[in-house]
C-alpha cells in the first residue's frame, strides 16, 4: 500500500512543490476577484437604492421645485369659488339678450357706447315674474332711471345677486329673508340704460370679494 500511495503522495507534493507560487497566486486571484465582485454587487446596490430614491423624487420635481412647492400649492386653493357649490335656480324663463363680458367690450346701442356687460340678460314680456335664484336676504332696493328698481339680495356666503330693470311693484322688502324660487319682482319697461334690449332682467353676481362674475357660472342650464 506505502509503496503504490508513496509515488502518489510524492507526486503530489512534488507537484505542490513545483507550483506552489502558481497555487498561490491563482487561490490570490480567485480571492481578489470575489472581493471585487462583492465590492461591486454592493456598490451596484447602493446605486440601486440611488436610483430607486431619485425616481421616487422625481414626480415631485427636483428640489428646487419641492422648495417651492408650498407657495404654488396655496395659490389653487383660493381658485375653487363658491361655484363649485352654489346652484342657482333661473329667475325666469325666457330669450337670452345678454351675456357676461369683463374683458371685451359690447356696444350698447341705447347708451350709444362701448362698455363691459359684466351681467346676464333675459328678456321676457313685461309682468313676467322674476324669482330669487339662491337663498338669502334682501339687502337693498332702489330705483333710478338707469337701472329702473333694483333689487340686492346678499346671501349666506357673501354672495350678493342683484335684479335690475324690474317694475317699481316688487314683492320683498329690505331685510326680508328669501328662498331660492321668491318671487322678488317682474319684468317691466323701466330703466333706460339697456332699453334696446326690449323689457328684460339685467342680473348681476358679486362674489364676496365685490367683484361681479358670469351669472351663468352658477346655472344648472341656461336656454342660451
Ligand atoms: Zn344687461
């Protein structure tokens, strides 16, 4: 047995002998390229993770935009106005004869001038009924030669709606409490500054800031 293992063992070691520096050098390669290679499994990852961050980062902009995300995102919020919930009843059916226009201008043929319509018009025949289109108080009327009587009614939100060119024989008084559907009015041929427009309601919305807005905004449907 010694003599047939001995050669075998003798060659062996003859052969470790022979290229011991090779053996080493080789098993120092093998361990530098698996440092290497889990080096650069765990740098990979970390750049995984980089890109994994950056990506989520990036529908929010980069990070010039996120500082200054808060002043970008508090200016929308005051654009969703009362119009989104108020819902105005029409005051009465009939021709529409005007339309809101605060940026362009429309000739006004009784007045014989150019000027904003910052109101909607609606023409019906004289005695035609004109109710409150939304819940509220009536907050004014008067009467004048321009605009005939003149009914502000100012409702819950600081909305005021105001019913121009109506008879002199109005259905409310000052301070009374109205629902959406009173009957405030009627239609008359009083009032001169649209008397081209034939007996008609000239009805103006204030926002609670003062400023008039389309009336049609707050409409369900109106027979334009
Ligand atoms: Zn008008």
């Amino acid at each position: 047995m010694e003599k047939t293992n001995k050669p075998k063992n003798a060659r062996f070691a003859a052969f470790i002998k022979k290229n011991l520096y090779l053996i080493l050098m080789i098993v120092c390669v093998i361990a530098i390229a698996t440092m290497v290679a889990v080096t650069y499994a765990v740098r990979q990852k970390g750049t995984e993770n980089a890109i994994d961050v950056s990506a989520k980062e990036q529908p929010s902009h980069t990070e010039t935009d996120v500082t200054d995300k808060p002043t970008s995102t508090d200016e929308p919020k005051d654009e969703p106005t009362a119009s989104d919930e108020v819902l105005f009843d029409l005051p009465l059916e009939g021709e529409t004869v005007g339309v809101f226009a605060n940026d362009t201008l429309v000739y006004n043929a009784t007045l014989n001038q150019w000027s904003t319509h910052e109101a909607y018009d609606v023409a019906a025949e004289a005695g035609t009924e004109v109710k409150c289109v939304y819940d509220g108080k009536v907050e004014s009327i008067t009467t004048s030669v321009l605009r005939g009587t003149e009914v502000v009614v100012l409702h819950g939100n600081g909305m005021k709606t105001v019913y121009s060119l109506l008879g002199s024989d109005v259905k409310v008084s000052v301070g009374a409490d109205v629902k959406k559907g009173d009957v405030i009015g009627h239609i008359a041929e009083t009032g001169t500054f649209e008397k081209h427009k034939g007996p008609h309601l000239h009805l103006e919305v204030w926002n609670a800031e003062g400023e008039k807005v389309d009336p049609t905004l707050f409409f369900e449907s109106t027979d334009k």
